[in-house]
C-alpha cells in the first residue's frame, strides 16, 4: 500500500474531530440540527487551521442520505455503511458538491463558468447544492461582482461555503451577506495531542518532546505540523528521536536557544559563530533559526511581562527554566534584543549569504550589552561637548553660578531634616524667596528619597543624609554638604556602590538623571585652629568654588564623579 500523507488520512470525519475549533463546530452543529441555516458561510482563518475540513463536514451534514434531513452526524469515512454522498463528497466527486479553488481561478469566466451557470440547476440527486470556495479573496473584482447577485438572491436550496486567509479581502458587499466564522490558530499542546494520536494508531514511536517540537514547527496550523510530521518521518523512520526532528525540520531545539541566551548574557560573541557554524553543518535554515530566537526572546517577555501560562504556549522549554533566563535581562533589553534581531531576520530575505548577516547578527546581540553603555557614554560626551563649546551649560539647566548665602544654608539644612514634606516644601519656598538665582526647580523631594532608600532596605545611606547639614536639588544636582565632623559619611556616601544607588534613587524619584554634589563646609566664622587646618579650609573653599562652576558640574554629571582636589594652575 502506497504512503500517504498524514493530513489526508487524518482528514477529521465528524466535527468533534476538528482540532481546536470546539465552540464553532458546535455552533454549526446546532444550526445544522435546528434547522436555521443561512445560504452564504464566510470562514475565516490562517492556513490549516480546518477551513477546508469544516466546509466539507457541513456540506456531508447538508446532503447526509443516513437522515431525512441535514443532520449534525453525517456519515464517518471509517463507516462501513457511509452512504454514498458522504463518499462522494470526502472523495471529491459529488455532482452537487463543487470545489472551487479561487487562488488558481481567479477570473469571472470560472465564476460563470462553474457557479452562475450552474447555480439555477437544481441539485442532480441530494438536497443541497453546496459551493465551496477556497482562498475566496483571491477572485477578481469582477469575479466577485458575478459572484454577489447569486449570493445576494441564492435560489433555493444553494449554500456557498467560502474560505479565506485574507478575511479583509473580501469585499464588504460579499462577507455583509455571509455569516462569518473566525478560524483560531490552533494551541500547540492540541495539536501535539492530536499527533500523539496519529503517532500511536501508526506504530511510530517517538518522545512526547520530539512530538511537541513538531507541533512547534506548525506554528498553530494543524497541517503545517502533520506535514512536518510527514518529513520527519521519511527521515527517520518509525523511531523517531528529539533530534532526528530538529534535523529533519531544521529547527533550532531549546540547547541551541539556551546556548544563545547564555552567549548575550555573559558578553560572549565568539559563542555566536560557534553556534551559526553549529547550526550551518547541521543543515539547519538560518532564517528559521533566527524566528526561533525571536519567537523566544518573545517569551522571555511574557515571562517577564506577564507570566500568563496561556501565553507561553509554545514555547520550547519549560516555564521555570524560561523564567531563570528572563532573570538575566530587564524588560528593555529584551526589547531592544528583539528589535535588532528582527531587523537581522528582515535583512536575510536579500541577503547574497545569510550566513554572514545572521553571524554579525548574533554578535551585535551578544554585545549589546556592552555597545549599550558605549552609546550611552558617547552620548554624555557629545552634550559635554556641546555645553563646553557654548562656553555654558545647557539652555535647560539653571544652575547659578552664585555661590550660596550663609543663612539660606541654615535654612535648607532644617528643610533637609523635616519629616513632613508639607513642611519641605515650606522650607523650599522661603529658601526660594531668599536666593532666587538658586531655586530649586521643583519641589524637594528628599522624604521620597528616603522612602525609596527605606524600600531598599539602605538605612546606612538614610542615616547619612540625616547627618548632612546641607542637602537640597538644585537643578539637576542633588547637593549634599556636610562638616569636616561628619565627613566620615560623605565618605560613606560616596563609595561606588552607595554613590550609584543613590543616583538612581534620586533620578528616579525626580524623573530625571540626577547628578551628586558632594561638599563639606564648616560654619563660617570660626577661627582656624592652626595652620594645617586653615590651609585644610583654603583648599575646601577652592573646592567648593569648583563645585559650584557649571561645566565642573557638568562633567560631575556626564561621569558620575566627585571633586577630590583642586589645584591651583
Ligand atoms: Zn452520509
């Protein structure tokens, strides 16, 4: 006995056999049972999701000889006593059944020639004559002007079974007169189970993970999978294995998707050829491969997004592992890897060698990381530059070059201290009046601060703002001044990772990148007590000065930094 094809042998009998379609099958049932039937059926759907296969169940259903009348059982292939119009019609020789594909005809002869012609001959032996017309968007404007009369006064006894892939095709005058059934892409675990089936009625062993990859590679089209079914199978005979599937359909299994994750995780492009020329001996197709990592990073957000299950439902590995890898990235650079790679999928349509475009590709993502904060930097020094040109800071910021009175000094430093922000902002505004040329651009926002700090459990970084005896937003500038007696937390504050939180605290809190702007100060008037210390006070006065010069300042910003010293030139 010749071999055939899945898709056909397997072609669902009865409507409960249509995979994935429960609730329309069972709708068009009832319709067919209650009798309301309607003359003209649009459906609607990708390719292989059982368009074809509901239209001919409905037309069996129509024309079955078992009843009286439609019936929402009609004859099963498998039944010996099938009557002769179910055979006839899986067979696709029924007088009163006609199957029209309108992709290969697309003109309005065919239209005459096979439906108005033959439209106003009543049915030649069963009760319904049943057009079916596939890939229907494909007809021809005048084709489906032919076409409307008829569905627009069906004569009795016709029903026209349309099916598309392209639903917004069909004009409005057409599918206005149809009654509309949407096709869903069918769940991945459907139709693995319905292979599982097929699988084992056939003797072919094979693994549930083997099955499950092939139902992948169908991408929610049922014949898609049974046909990728097909060529694994004359590949590998009946024992088929994991990796028999992935060879045989050339799609990249979750090791290789592990493998690149790991390899943009930790920075590491020469694992990117590796892997291309893994996949290139191995005959896989590039192209593939690439919409397997985007169909995965897609994953790795959901996971990270949402975490539904429903929408993870073909994924390739489980959903604890997907998560182990999304905690690697932040939902942006997901994004941004998505991005780039779709743009390195796009490329390979023109591309001479795919393999040199989906190697650089690889890389590009497995230096994102990296190239991100050099972009980032790169930034930072053209607006340094731009304001070093202007011989000014940027037109944003307001920085005065002022140097702060005394008294507005003590003033801040109770603003710093206060607890309620009502209070702050109170204080803000006489520290406003007082210095016009310093005021703040906003409200201070210290208590957030000190609420995201106390999140973040940093209670060593709150302890040290409260020693502050200075600590207010001036502009972009978070200044934080302290006495040579507290100096130990300016110390503390500015070590690299206490320094970094607090930045990204303040930027956070305000909405902007906050820069800091450390100083120390002791109250003015008091005597130095010896030479060491007044040439200590000289030199924190240059500092001072040197923090408060808008291109120092700039520059504190652009890298994060902190005045040490200043030398006289
Ligand atoms: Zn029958």
């Amino acid at each position: 006995m010749s071999y055939q094809v899945i898709a056909r042998k397997w072609r669902p009998q009865k409507f409960e056999d249509v995979t994935g379609q429960e609730v329309l099958t069972r709708t068009l049932q009832n319709s067919i049972e209650h009798g309301r039937l309607h003359h003209a059926y649009l459906f609607s759907g990708a390719r292989g999701v059982g368009k074809t296969t509901t239209a001919r169940l409905v037309a069996k259903a129509l024309n079955c000889h078992k009843a009286t009348g439609p019936t929402p059982t009609p004859c099963a292939m498998t039944d010996a006593t099938a009557c002769a119009s179910c055979r006839e019609i899986a067979e696709g020789r029924s007088m009163d059944v006609l199957e029209i594909d309108a992709a290969s005809n697309t003109g309005v002869d065919n239209v005459r020639d096979v439906i108005i012609n033959s439209v106003a001959v009543a049915p030649a032996r069963d009760r319904y004559k049943v057009f079916i017309i596939d890939e229907v968007h494909m007809l021809s404007g005048a084709a489906f002007n032919a076409l409307l009369k008829t569905v627009e006064e069906p004569p009795p006894r016709v029903v026209f079974i349309m099916a598309t892939t392209g639903a917004h095709k069909v004009p409005e005058t057409i599918s206005s007169r149809c009654q509309l059934f949407e096709f869903r892409t069918i769940a991945t675990a459907k139709i693995a189970e319905r292979l599982r089936v097929i699988a084992d009625a056939d003797k072919i062993s094979i693994s549930d993970e083997a099955i499950r990859e092939i139902a992948r590679a169908g991408d929610g089209s049922m014949r898609d999978a049974q046909s990728g079914f097909d060529q694994v199978i004359s590949f590998a005979g009946e024992e088929i294995k994991t990796e028999d599937v992935e060879k045989a359909l050339g799609i990249a299994g979750a090791d290789v998707l592990a493998r690149v994750i790991s390899g943009i995780a930790e920075n590491k492009p020469a694992e990117a050829l590796a892997i291309v020329d893994d996949l290139v001996m191995r005959g896989h197709n590039l192209r593939n491969f690439c919409r397997d990592v985007l169909g995965h990073l897609r994953d790795l957000l959901v996971v990270k997004v949402s975490g539904d299950p429903k929408l993870l439902d073909s994924s390739s590995m489980p959903t604890a592992e997907l998560q182990k890898q999304a905690n690697l990235f932040s939902e942006s650079d997901l994004v941004r890897f998505f991005h780039s790679l779709a743009e390195t999928e796009a490329s390979l349509k023109e591309a001479a060698n795919p393999r040199y475009q989906v190697e650089v590709g690889l890389v590009k993502l497995m230096e994102m990381r990296r190239l991100a904060s050099l972009a980032d930097l790169i930034g930072r020094i053209a607006k340094l530059e731009n304001a070093l040109r202007a011989g000014k800071p940027p037109a944003e910021r307001k920085t005065s070059q002022a140097a702060p009175a005394s008294g507005s000094s003590k003033a801040s430093t109770r603003s710093a201290s206060a607890s309620s922000s009502t209070t702050a902002s109170a204080m803000v505004d006489e520290v406003s009046d007082s210095r016009e040329a310093l005021a703040p651009t906003s409200a201070f926002p210290l208590d957030q601060i000190k609420a995201a700090l106390v999140k973040q459990k940093r209670r060593l970084l709150i302890a040290a703002l409260d020693a502050a005896r200075r600590a207010e937003l001036t502009g972009d500038d978070f200044s934080i001044e302290f006495t040579s007696e507290t100096r130990h937390y300016r110390d503390t504050l500015a070590k690299i990772d206490n320094l970094k939180a607090l930045r990204e605290t303040c930027s956070e809190v305000c909405g902007r990148d906050i820069g800091i702007l450390f100083s120390i100060k002791d109250d003015e008037g008091e005597a130095p007590a010896s030479s060491e210390e007044a040439e200590h006070r000289s030199k924190q006065s240059a500092r001072q000065a040197a923090a408060q010069n808008p291109i120092v300042q700039q520059v504190l910003r652009a890298f994060g930094g902190e005045i040490v010293d200043v030398k006289a030139p």
